[in-house]
C-alpha cells in the first residue's frame, strides 16, 4: 500500500472518522481507523464503535492499493500537528508497520491487521429514500430533544422514523412530553417504520450540514444507512415497539381552552421564572400558568430567592385554567419553534397540553402537566 495525500483531504477523513472510534475497546482494531484504497484517486476511512460506523471517501493518490488500521485518536492529532503539504502512507507487504512521510517529519506507525476490523453491514440499494437535507433538518431539530435519555426503556431512546400511503413522520418522547413532526415529502408506497438511536441522530446533526444535496437513507431490518456525498452513517436500529404511532393516540380529551401565545414573550417570560427557580435545592423547574379571558399570568417561586409573577397578553376562546408545567422542558419546544406565534390546547389541569406552532402545521408537541400544590 503507497498513497499520497494532501494534508487537508486526510485531516479531513480522519477528523470525521474517529469521532465514532471509542479510545479504548476490548477489540483493539475498533478503537482504530480502517483506511482502503478503492481506487487509483480514493480511499475510503471507517471509524465504528460496533453500534455506529462512519465511512468518509477522501481524494488521494494511489500507488499501490492495500488497507491497513491505525490508531484512531494518535492519528488524528498527528494529521492535526503536521504542517500543509503532501503526506506520504507506505505499508510493507510482509508487515503492518506504516512509514508516514510528510513535510520535516518520517514516522513508523504500527498498525493492525485490516482483517481484525469490523465492517459496516452491506446496505441495499432497492430499500432506498431520498429525502432534502433542509426537512431532515428541521424535523431532527423538532423532536430531538424530547428523546428519551432512560436506557430502561430502550425504545424510547431514539426517535421514530414513520413512513407510508397515509403521510411521513418522525417523533420523540420520553414519557414527560412527545414531540411529532409530518415530513413534507410525497407518501411512500409501503409502511415502514424503525426507531433510530439518539447516538445516531446527534452524530447526524453534527453533519447534515456538509452538503445541500438531498440525503439518502437506505435499510435493513436491523440497519440503517444516512449518505450524505462522500460520507455514510450507519447504525444498528433499535428492536421494539414504539409507544405510539402518532400524537393523535394522546388525544384523549377535547380541549376546553384554545390559548393562541407571541412565542418570544412566552419564552421570555419563562427565563425569567426559571432564574427564581436555579439555585433551588429541591431540583424544582416548575413554572404556574393562571390563563384567564386575556392574559397568561406566569409565577414561580424559590424558599433561598423569593417568588416572581408577570402577566403577558394572549388571545383565548374556552374556560379559564391553571396548570403546572417544567418550564426547562417546554422552553425545549418553544425554542425549537420559529413561527411568531403558538397555540395551546388544554382540556384540565391534570391532562398533556398540546402545543402547535402557528403557520407550521407539521409540529405537534404534547407536554405532561406537573401538579401544583
């Protein structure tokens, strides 16, 4: 194996690659890089945590094709410390010690054997989706934050991906709030469903950026590919049954007040109650919400900072209503909204609020109330 590169093309790869790389695994090729020519003009990079793999194809020039597995983290800050310049990788064919030659520095690597790593499951290309970057990208950011952290309900930790004749979807919750969003795509012939896990939808976030070309998703049973130009991430799905299908299933009372809110000063008003509510040592985020014929009146308080009430200005058809709500969890849906305004539905004081985003009819968020004493 003999392959230039230059140094921003390898930095590049490696860079993206060993984010997935753990810095130590029982199985020592996992905690490192898998590199192979694929052709006279590229190379492609593999970084895998056995849950979660990264492959990256980068220019280079190949002389002599061959694979080898370097140590992830250690070549990433080398590649990083190396001044501009072409950089050479030379492996002999009895051995896996690597000479790396680039501008005032020659090294030997040692590597491991390429056939110890493990690698990524073989996608389908009849199983395929493409779906533009920017509706991937906003329904990720829609219902993200509602995934559920608790590995006790493993299928609650990722976020479920629905697809069918009657209308795509994605949604995350975690048994406090539920957050749904319709994908604005044409239906797809055939129902299919999977859950992805949160690892994946947080390493996906970090490179949905890198290209505004559409972005194609291809699956297995048990994985799922994301191919974004030169880069692929792929996981293992999570197995289960998902709670819930659809926001409609949490629908189970017809709301008794229509509250329509100017969302910054909603979320304005909700900072502030939480400043009250920081330091407090019982952990408390709870905020009030007093709705009466024209106004939300918004009051928290602290025993060790004192208490706080403001009144803001709302539009509301249906009966006054107090209730209780975790102002950090829905300063999350607020926040991750973008209209002027919002709309709350809300049939009791001991029932979910629904939240919708005036002007964005695809956002449904759900928020479990907290009981106030």
């Amino acid at each position: 194996m003999i392959v230039k590169f230059e140094r921003e093309d390898l930095l590049y790869g490696v860079s993206l690659a060993q984010r997935i790389a753990p810095s130590k695994h029982p199985q020592v090729a996992v905690s490192g890089l898998l590199l192979k020519t694929i052709d006279s003009q590229t190379v492609e990079i593999i970084g895998t945590d056995l849950e979660l793999s990264l492959q990256v194809r980068i220019r280079a020039n190949v002389q002599e094709h061959g694979q080898i597995v370097l140590p992830a983290r250690f070549l990433s800050d080398l590649i990083r410390r190396l001044p501009d310049g072409p950089i050479y990788l030379e492996m002999s064919a009895d051995s896996f010690t690597v000479k790396l030659t680039g501008s005032q520095i020659k090294m030997d690597l040692r590597g491991i054997d390429p056939m110890d790593f493990p690698l990524p499951q073989a996608m389908p290309s009849d199983k395929s989706w493409s779906v533009p970057r920017n509706v991937l990208k906003q329904a990720i950011n829609k219902v993200s934050y509602a995934i559920s952290q608790d590995e006790a309900r493993p299928v609650m930790t990722g976020l479920l991906l629905k697809l069918g004749p009657e209308g795509n979807r994605v949604l995350g919750m975690d048994g406090f709030r539920l957050a749904e969003y319709n994908l604005e795509i044409p239906p797809q012939d055939d129902n299919f469903e999977c859950i992805i896990p949160n690892s994946c939808i947080k390493e996906l976030e970090k490179l949905i950026d890198l290209s505004d070309t559409p972005i194609t998703m291809r699956f297995t049973p048990n994985h799922m590919s994301v191919q974004i130009e030169r880069v692929t991430l792929q996981t293992r799905l999570i197995e289960g049954q998902y709670p819930f299908k659809s926001a409609q299933e949490l629908m189970r009372k017809t709301p008794t007040s229509h509250i329509k809110i100017n969302r910054k000063n909603l979320i304005d008003s909700i900072e502030r109650s939480l400043l009250i509510t920081r330091d407090d040592t019982r952990g408390s985020s709870v905020v009030r919400m007093e709705f009466e014929e024209e106004s939300l009146i918004i009051s928290a308080q602290s025993p060790e900072v004192g208490q706080l009430r403001e009144e803001i200005p709302v539009e509301k058809n249906g009966h006054d209503i107090t209730i209780g709500f975790n102002g950090r969890f829905l300063l999350d849906i607020l926040r991750n909204l973008e209209t002027d305004y919002v709309r709350f539905d809300l049939s009791g004081s001991l029932a979910a609020g629904i939240v919708y985003s005036l002007g964005d009819e695809k956002f449904t968020g759900f928020l479990s109330p907290i009981r106030l004493s």
